[in-house]
C-alpha cells in the first residue's frame, strides 16, 4: 500500500490478529465467497499488513492454539 493513500489504524487483539492472519495465510482466498474483486483484495491487503506491521507472523503452534482458544471464549454467538 501506498504511504501517500489515506490509511486508518486499526487495533486487534493480538490473539484476534494471530488467529486472522493464520487463516488468511492458510486460506484459498480464490474460494472466499466475495460481491466484489476488491473484497478479495482488500484481505490479501489486511494479510500483508499483519505480517508487515505485526509480529504475529512469528507465533508458534503452541500460541496459535492458544490464542483460538482465548477468542473462542469470548465469542457471544
């Protein structure tokens, strides 16, 4: 991305970022059902950004697991 486009910030937990990032590293984004190519990409965008701008693309096995488990428990659905 572009330093000279607007840009926002966004704040993850962490345990959210490593989990995102472990599925959109693991996922087929071919096959992500989307209504426009720029959801596609805007995703591959938010991939890019995580392992870029995060440490996230370090996480172990051990802190996978662990952070799917801490963000399971919080969901509300």
């Amino acid at each position: 991305m572009s330093d000279d486009l607007p840009s926002v910030t966004v704040r993850l937990w962490r345990a959210d970022a490593v989990v995102l990032f472990n599925w959109l590293m693991s996922t087929d984004l071919n096959t992500v059902p989307v209504d426009h190519p720029a959801q596609k990409q805007a995703l591959a965008d938010l991939a890019s950004a995580l392992e870029c701008d995060t440490d996230v693309m370090a996480s172990t096995e051990e802190e996978l697991a662990a952070a799917r488990e801490d963000v399971a428990r919080d969901m509300g659905w």
